[in-house]
C-alpha cells in the first residue's frame, strides 16, 4: 500500500523533536483511507522490525488517534515528519498468525488494515486501554488476621467470612457460592489489615467432564475423520436437525483439549443459548468463554486478553469472535455455517465463516463446518473436493423425522391467514397436551395498510417501502428505517375511512390464535417482543412443558430445545417464493427445514404444515419430495446456468446520497475506472432493489467475474483509485466482496 504524510505539518514547538535520517514507522489508522501514515516513533528507540504490530498513540489533524504499526518505512527525504505520541504496548498487541491473517482480510475486502484491526479489536484495545487483568483473584488471612481471628464477634459475617478463610485462600467465584454478602465482610476486614485480596494462578483446577453418548457409527466416523490428523482441513458437517452435530464438535473439542489445544466455537447470535453453553460447560469441564453482542466492552476484552494469553481453552461466540487470538489453536467449529449472520453487513463486510477457514489455514488446524441446510456454497466446496464431506442422515437417540404435509389453501376460507384444517390441527395437539410452532416471516400486524375504495397504501415518507402495520392497525412501522406515527383516521387520498391492514403477520396471527384457543397460552417471539438476548429463554420458559402455542418468526427456528412440540404449521410463504433476490430460494429452502426441524425432537413424532396458494411450485416439490439436498442440487444447476455464485464471484459498489445524481456520478466514475478489457462483468450504476431508504437515494455497482483472480486484480487496481475520486466526496459508499444481499 502506498504511504503518506496525510497531514503535513509544521513542526510544533514545545514536545519531543522527532529523529531525524531514522525511518519512519507506517501507521494504520482507524480511518476509510487506504494509505499507512508515516510518523517519526516516539521518544526513545529508533524504529526496527519488533515494533510492528504495536499499538501508538499518533496526533491527527487537531486529534489523537490510536493506530497500529504496520511496516517500518525508509528515511525520509526532507520534510517534517510529526512524531508518535506514546507506545501503548511494550510488546506488540498484534502478531503471527492473527496479524498475518487480518493483514490478508484487508486486501480481501480491500478495505484500510486500520479500519480491519479495529473492527478486529474489543471496544477498549481499539480505544487504546492496556490489555486488562485476566488473574483470577482471591482472598487470604494476612499474618494479623490469623492472630486475631478467634477474638472476632462470633456469628457475624467477617466472622464468618475469617472462619472459612482459615484453611488458606479461597477463589471469589467460589466465595460467591459459599457466603452470601462475603465481600462487604471481606472490605471490613481488609480495612482492618485482617484480610488481603491476591491474584491466584489462572489455572482452574480441572472439574469433572461429563460422558456424552456413545457415538452411533455416523458421529463416530465424523469424529474419527476430524481429530485424525492435527493439521489443517476443512470439514463439512452435514447432518440433519436433532442427528448429533453439537455432540460431534463436543468429542472434537475434547479430543483438542487432551493434546492441550485451544477450541474457537462460532455460533449464529440467536444459537446462543444459555442451554447450549451450559451442555459445554457440563460436558468439558472447564470455564467456556463467552463472546456476544450482550457482554460490556470491558468482558469482551477480557475474553480477548484470557484467549491471547493461552488461557482460555474453550471460547464460545459469535461473528465477531473469529477474531479471537488463538496462539494455542488446535480447532475451529461454525456452527450453523449457513446462518446469514455470518456476514457483517456494514462497516468492514467480512464473512465470519469464510475467515474462520481462512485462520484455520494459517493456524493449521481443522475446521468444521456444520449445518443441517448447508449452504450452496460449501456444498459446492464439498462437492469439488475442498471439503471433506461427513454426513450425518439420522437423527440421534430415538427421534423421527417430521411428516410433512402441504396444504393447498386455494379457494379455502382464511381467517387471519388461517385455514380450518390448521385451526382444527391446532386444537388437535393442543389437547394431546402438546405444543405448536406457528412461523410466519413476518412480524407486525400486517405488511400493508391498504384503502379499500382507491387503492392507496401508507408508505414510509424515507423509503420505498410501505409501512408495516403495528398493534392492531393503531400504529405504522418502517421496517428499514425505524420510521413511527399513528396510522392515519382517513385516506390522505380519498378520505375514505375504509383503511384496512392487508396480509399477515405475528401480532395477527397472535390475536386471532388467543380468541380461538383462549384455554391456552399463546406466547409471540419476535424481534419485536425480543430484544434481549435471555428475553428469548424467559419466554420459552414460561411455556415449560405445558401445552400451548408459540407464533413468532425464525428467531425460533433456533435455540431452547421444545420437546413438547409436535406441530409446526408455516404461514404463507409464498412472498419467498417469487423473490428477485438470487438467494431468495435458498434463504427459504433453509429456513423452512429448519423450522421445520424444531417439530418432534423427543419420542413425539412430529408434524409440520406448509400453507400456501403454490403447493405445484417446483422449490416446494423438491424439498418436500427430495429434502433439501434434492432442492440444492436442483438449485447449483441453476446457478450454475445463469452465472451465479459460487459459479461466479461477486463485488457490489454501493452508494448512497440524498441526491440520486450524485450517487450516480461516483458509480458512473468508478466504471471509467475499469479498463475497457478488463475479463468482469459490470452491471450498472443501476438504482439499488430498493431505490431509497432512510432518505437516502441507493445507486449500485455490480462486478462478477467466473473466478476471483481477475475481480480482485481489478479491484487491486481501482480501489485507490476510488478513494480519490472528487464524486466520492459526495455520497456514502462502500464495497462488498462476496456479498450475500443484493438490497
Ligand atoms: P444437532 O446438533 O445435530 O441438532 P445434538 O447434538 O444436539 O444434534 O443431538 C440431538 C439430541 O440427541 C441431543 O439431546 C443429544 O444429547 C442426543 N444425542 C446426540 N448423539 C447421541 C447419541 N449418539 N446417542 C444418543 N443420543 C444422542
Ligand atoms: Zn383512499
Ligand atoms: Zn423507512
């Protein structure tokens, strides 16, 4: 990458004068520049090779950023060269095999090393705090103490806290199970020099791990397959739900944790669960560290700190947590490796999973990748060879696999979306004493608020959208922009007061199922009712074991094991069905199996209802008849006909202004950047599937090329480029390699 002085300056009086005839340090900033910037170091050393991947304090402009050394530069020939504040790390934070691979990230995506490091970095390190603690602590009797601990109060709690604390140190997560208000006790004591706190070795003495299952013969060949050999390969875990794959990756991990190895676990967010976490917990024995978007900064970078240090063995986490220092790798799991949470949809668009195989390469550690509904792409790595490719065909224990049943609901009656065969079948388990998963993908109360006498619907004022319709047709709802109001009385257009909401969605479905079943609880899940994390888990958990309904998104496609549930009918899903989005099909494929995979897990068989006005369509025939290694045959066949990924690769230049022109200008710009015969592909500028959002005007860019060597030598060519041109100015833009939403 090239460098320069982004801010030439006149040296400033006062402060530390630079070195001179010394070369520089070449720092990356957290800034959308793709150039390093050349700093004289701070006062001290003169610049060598160790000092890479250290973290300093620059001034920039008028302010002070924290960046990252990432090369040592020559001498510079004249000028004024501003001088680096301070190091922030003795030694450096980033080296070997993460700063190497998120060295290769940024080239990946094209994006600045900075703005990669510090999406790769906890809140605190990227602000530039010292890495934190990660002792465990506890507390002892100091010499005084144990003089004078038989002369305290007895029955009071330093009394107490001193008697227990006799027999030598204990650790505070134990304190914590042993006496309740220890540490106001503990500060009592301590101010009386009685008590000291200590920082224990990290080493946890190792608890039990408890037995697993023995293996049925398709898991033990997984198993056998994935710790043959400690190097790198790539797996790919293909099982159906409810057929073993957690327990696979759990006789991996413990086969990497008995050659003394660390474990990276990614999981989608909603797969979290605290009943996942704790079966780890259980089974291996020791702490499991915890990554996701619930932790405060503070926790993150100490999980950062623990997992860099060698002592964290087992880290648990998602996206974000594929930047995990692993120093001691000997595993990497994605679990769930279709989930479209993978890939970061602003700032820095990585795919966690694809970096995950990436790191697994550089580390030369296995990876397994596992998923009932694999992906088209890693089923077309698998079938080319790159992956190995286990499968899993049964379901584990003593679970059947669902019946399904297509419901042709043409010409039937509807009420709120539901036919009577499935209100009927809906009563039916209920007084089985069961449970019932109603999926509808889409929550509010209706998708539209429509004009019965002249046909206007309400759209969203910033985008081209309608409103989604919210309690009971009170309130409208953007989803893409977040905008509110109340729905209006009246037709803006007509006055007719004839305003109704069209189609379907959860809030709907919950009210008509609550009047109809109203001996049952009726429990809605979804992004509206669950915006915590454990909100989920609360929920399910008020159900329990008691016959009743859930109705919700495919927020419950996933987590909390229901073994109570027998019945899942799907809602209309005939909006997916005709999708211009190329993964449109795919997206549903997956997210119908998967839901459908939540019906009879335990010894109950189980149902699964598909309601809609297309029961001939091919994606539907396929997936029912064949399941959905049939439709994903079918479906790489077409992709592979029309030019689609994974036959070809991708990179969509968006962007966005408040005026469309120049949003076009720069895409306009950005296509005389492309040499006449370069071998990809351009598609536009042409307007983005949904032309305004938030009030911005969305223009785009499409480059495909049937293998990445020649898109990203051209996008090695032109993105320096781009960041000069004046029409970037203007407008918000971003480039996304191997984009997964065409939006
Ligand atoms: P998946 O991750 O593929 O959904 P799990 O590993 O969660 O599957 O297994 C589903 C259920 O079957 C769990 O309750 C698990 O304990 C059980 N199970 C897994 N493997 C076996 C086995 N070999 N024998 C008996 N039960 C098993
Ligand atoms: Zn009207
Ligand atoms: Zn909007």
């Amino acid at each position: 990458m090239p460098s320069s002085d982004p801010a030439p300056s006149l040296s400033l009086t006062g402060g530390p004068a630079p070195l001179l005839n010394a070369p520089t340090i070449q720092v990356a900033l957290p800034l959308p520049l793709p150039q390093w910037f050349d700093y004289a170091p701070p006062p001290g050393e003169p610049p060598h090779a160790g000092m890479i991947g250290r973290r300093v304090r620059v001034p920039f402009g008028t302010r002070e950023l924290v960046g990252v050394v990432a090369a040592i530069g020559g001498v510079p020939d004249g000028g004024t060269l501003r001088a680096a504040l301070a190091w922030i790390d003795p030694a450096p934070l980033l080296g070997g095999e993460l700063w190497g691979s998120l060295q290769w990230l940024a080239r990946y995506t094209h994006a600045p090393l900075g703005e990669v490091v510090s999406t790769a970095l906890p809140a605190p390190l990227r602000r530039g705090d010292a890495v934190p603690d990660t002792h465990r602590w506890g507390w002892q009797l100091t010499a005084a103490g144990e003089e004078q601990r038989a002369r305290l109060r007895a029955g009071t709690r330093p009394q107490r806290l001193a008697t227990l604390l006799a027999d030598g140190v204990i650790d505070e997560d134990v304190l914590d199970t042993q006496m309740d208000g220890w540490r106001t006790a503990a500060r009592a004591l301590a101010k009386r020099a009685l008590v000291e706190r200590v920082a224990l070795d990290h080493q946890v003495p190792a608890a039990r791990a408890g037995a697993g299952p023995l293996p049925n013969p398709e898991q033990a060949a997984a198993i056998a397959a994935i710790t043959a050999a400690p190097g790198f390969g790539a797996y790919l875990l293909d099982g159906v739900t409810g057929s073993g794959k957690t327990e696979v990756y759990l006789q991996a991990i413990v086969a990497c944790l008995a050659r003394g190895r660390q474990a990276l676990v990614l999981v989608p967010e909603i797969g979290l669960t605290p009943q996942t976490l704790s079966r780890f917990r259980t089974r291996l024995g020791i702490p499991v560290h915890v990554l996701h978007s619930s932790l405060n900064d503070n926790e993150r970078a100490r999980v950062w700190a623990a997992a860099s240090r060698g002592e964290a063995q087992v880290i648990v986490g998602t996206r974000s947590a594929v930047f995990t220092p692993l120093p001691n790798a000997g595993l990497i799991v994605v679990d769930e490796e279709h989930d479209g949470s993978y890939k970061q949809q602003d700032g820095i668009r990585y795919h966690a999973r694809d970096f995950a195989l990436v790191r697994a390469k550089a580390l030369d550690v296995p990876v397994v990748l596992g998923s009932a509904t694999p992906s088209l792409e890693s089923l077309h790595n698998a079938q080319a060879g790159r992956y190995t490719h286990l499968r899993l065909k049964v379901r584990a224990g003593d679970a059947r696999p669902p019946r399904v049943r297509v419901l042709d609901v043409r010409k039937r009656p509807l009420r709120d979306g539901l036919s009577p065969e499935v209100l009927q079948g809906i009563a039916d388990h209920l007084q089985a004493g069961h449970q019932v998963l109603v999926f509808k993908n889409r929550r509010g109360y209706a998708p539209v608020l429509l004009c019965h006498d002249c046909g206007w619907t309400a759209p969203c004022q910033r985008c081209d959208a309608p409103m989604t319709v919210h309690a009971g047709g009170r309130r409208l709802q953007c989803h893409h922009c977040g905008a509110r109001q109340a729905a209006p009385l009246a037709c803006p257009d007509c006055g007719s007061l004839a305003l109704q909401p069209q189609g379907i969605g959860t809030e709907r479905l919950e009210e008509h199922l609550v009047q109809a079943f109203a001996d049952y609880p009726v429990i809605r899940i979804d992004r509206g009712t669950t915006h915590r994390r454990d909100a989920l888990e609360t929920q399910l958990a008020t159900l329990g074991e008691r016959a009743g309904i859930l109705v919700g998104t495919q927020i419950l496609a996933k987590g909390h094991d229901l073994p109570k549930l027998t019945l899942v009918v799907v809602v209309g899903i005939d909006e997916g069905l005709f999708s211009a989005d190329f993964r449109a099909s795919e997206k549903l494929a997956q997210q119908l199996i998967q839901v459908a995979g939540r019906a009879g897990r335990a010894t109950d068989p189980g149902e699964v209802w598909l309601q809609t006005h297309h029961p001939g369509h091919p994606l539907l025939e396929t997936l029912v008849n064949g399941g959905y290694h049939a439709f994903a045959e079918a479906e790489l066949q077409q992709r592979e006909a029309a030019g689609f990924p994974p036959f070809a690769h991708l990179a969509l230049l968006r962007a966005e202004a408040q005026q469309v022109e120049h949003a076009n200008a720069m895409l306009s710009a950005v296509r005389g950047l492309i040499p006449e015969d370069a071998p990809v592909e351009r598609y536009g500028p042409m307007p983005a599937p949904m032309p305004r959002r938030a009030g911005y005007q969305r223009t785009q860019l499409l480059l495909s090329a049937p293998s990445r060597r020649p898109l990203h030598g051209l996008l090695d060519l032109i993105t320096p480029q781009i960041h000069g041109l004046p029409q970037a100015r203007k407008v918000r833009w971003s480039l996304d390699v191997d984009p997964t939403d065409l939006y």
